[in-house]
C-alpha cells in the first residue's frame, strides 16, 4: 500500500518587493524582446546575436515566472524556505535553530546548536515583511526550543 504524502500548508508567506519584481519584469521583456527583433527584423549577420543573447533571455524569463509565481519565504510549522531566485532554494528546520539576532541592514544572523552563526541577507523581500518575518521565524524557534526541553 502507498503512503500519501502529506501537502504542506504555509502557516505565513512573505511577499517580494515590488521594485525588484517590476526590474525583472522590464529586464525579461527587454531581453526577449531584443532577441524576437534580431531574429525578425535584422540580417542574417546578425542572427549571431540573437544566438548569444537566447540563454540569459530564457533563463531570466523563467527567473521573472518564478518572482511572479513564488513568494520569498514560506513557514511551515517545522521549517522555513527561501526563495531567493531560480538556482537557490534554502530550507531551514527549526530544531537546527538555537536563537535569531534583531534586523539590521535588511539582514539578520541564525546560531545553529553547534554554535555556527550564519547571516540570512534578505534582499529582495518588501520590507515591511522583513520584522514580520524575524519575529515569526523567532516564534517557531522559541517554541523549538521548548519541546525539545520538554523531551529532555
């Protein structure tokens, strides 16, 4: 018998910011757009072109899909995802979590149980999402944090 998987439902999600998805939008029309007129409307010496610029057309088209399609941050009851952009994908759990630092310069640092200190740079979220999102991920640690005392 086959197990279902589960479908996680995001407690909280937080938003992009407007101005860098309006520059991936104008920056994926261009490029798209510069690529159809060199094909169309130019000579084939140009076709060359056209060729170079397809791949960084085609991939930062996919790149805008995804800002469109995809908030930056979801938290789930046990973790939280970042969605930077199409190659990063973070997830982090937050039993791994010892503390979080207050927000400064639109970032923020994580201590791990092993004592390891990383720094979660968060550009690209609105920020007014940017407190909101310390505090929660704050929350899920610090309610972490009491059932694994609980446990022990």
């Amino acid at each position: 018998m086959k197990n279902k998987e589960e479908i996680e439902i995001p407690e909280h999600y937080f938003e992009r910011h407007p101005l860098v998805l309006a520059g991936s939008i104008v920056l994926s029309i261009g490029l798209v757009g510069t690529v159809l007129y060199l094909f169309i409307y130019k000579d084939f010496e140009q076709h060359g072109w056209a060729l170079v610029l397809t791949p960084p057309a085609m991939i930062w088209s996919f790149q805008t899909l995804l800002f469109i399609l995809s908030p930056y941050a979801l938290l789930f009851k046990d973790k939280m995802e970042l969605k930077k952009h199409l190659f990063s994908n973070k997830v982090w759990y937050f039993n791994d979590i010892e503390r979080v630092s207050e927000v400064s310069d639109g970032s923020f640092n994580i201590t791990y149980n092993d004592g390891e200190v990383e720094q979660m740079n968060l550009r690209g979220i609105k920020p007014s999402h940017l407190k909101l999102l310390r505090d929660e991920l704050h929350k899920h640690v610090y309610l972490s944090l009491e059932q694994r005392d609980l446990l022990n």
